[in-house]
C-alpha cells in the first residue's frame, strides 16, 4: 500500500520571458484572472497564478536571474517560453518523498523545500518520468482549492 496519494494535478508551470503578456492572456481571453504576484528569491523566479474553478491551476514563471532553473530552461529551449513542469497535488509530501526513493526514483530535491503559493515542493528527475520535469507539492496551509 501506497503511503501517499495524488490528489490531482495541481498546476501547469509555464516559462514566459514577460509576466504581464503572459497573464494578460489568460485573464483576458480566458477569463482566468490572476491571483498574485510572488517572488520566491531561492528560486530566483517571479511567478502568477491563474486559478481555475477546478481548484488546477496555470502557473506562470520568469527568471529573475540569468541562472536561475527558468533562465536555464528558456535557454534550453531556444529562449521560448512553454511548458516547463507539471506540478501533481500530493496528501503527504514527506511520505511521497521517501517512498519514491525507495522505489528508485531519481529526485532532485531529496526533502521537500518551500515553494510559491503556500507549497512545500519537491521536483523529480525527468529521467525518472520519461522526460518530464514533475513537480510534487503539498498544500500546508490546507487553503481550501480557489
């Protein structure tokens, strides 16, 4: 048996080299207005979200330093924004942690650090998922899904 559970995917984190044209976008031919501005200086990145009625949400990213993961990402990826991660919803992110390691997932961040918007995170390798950058996250502030 599990010691974790998915709860959902919690959001879709998206690079952008422009914050406002980014949420503009989604606010404005959407119709998913944005809920905040946060810098997170240890990840050096400037995010929005824009929550859907769902409780999932879009995440929008923008490098607040030229070595910054985002900045390395966009690099990577000819300087264009995209989809950077997808980020699922966990109950217990502690325990989703641990027994990913032991049944050898390649993490990259072994305990769970904090991250935007009430979250503690986790991200695992993309080697370990086909390719793709997952993000683990669990709410602790328990707010309730916008």
């Amino acid at each position: 048996m599990s010691k974790f559970h998915v709860l959902g995917v919690d959001h879709l984190g998206v690079a952008c080299a422009d914050l406002d044209e980014g949420s503009k976008f989604w606010a404005e031919c959407m119709g998913v207005p944005c809920s905040g501005k946060e810098t997170v200086a240890e990840q050096k990145v400037t995010t929005v979200f824009h929550p859907m009625w769902n409780g999932s949400q879009v995440e929008l990213l923008v490098a607040t330093a030229p070595d910054s993961p985002i900045a390395k990402w966009m690099e990577g990826n000819g300087g264009k924004g995209g989809i950077q991660h997808v980020a699922l919803r966990v109950d217990n992110i502690d325990a989703a942690i641990e027994e990913l390691q032991e049944k050898g997932v390649k993490m990259i961040d072994k305990k769970a650090r904090r991250g935007a918007g009430g979250a503690d995170i986790a991200f695992i390798h993309p080697k370990s998922t086909g390719g793709i950058l997952l993000e683990i996250c669990e709410l602790r502030d328990k707010r309730e899904a916008y």
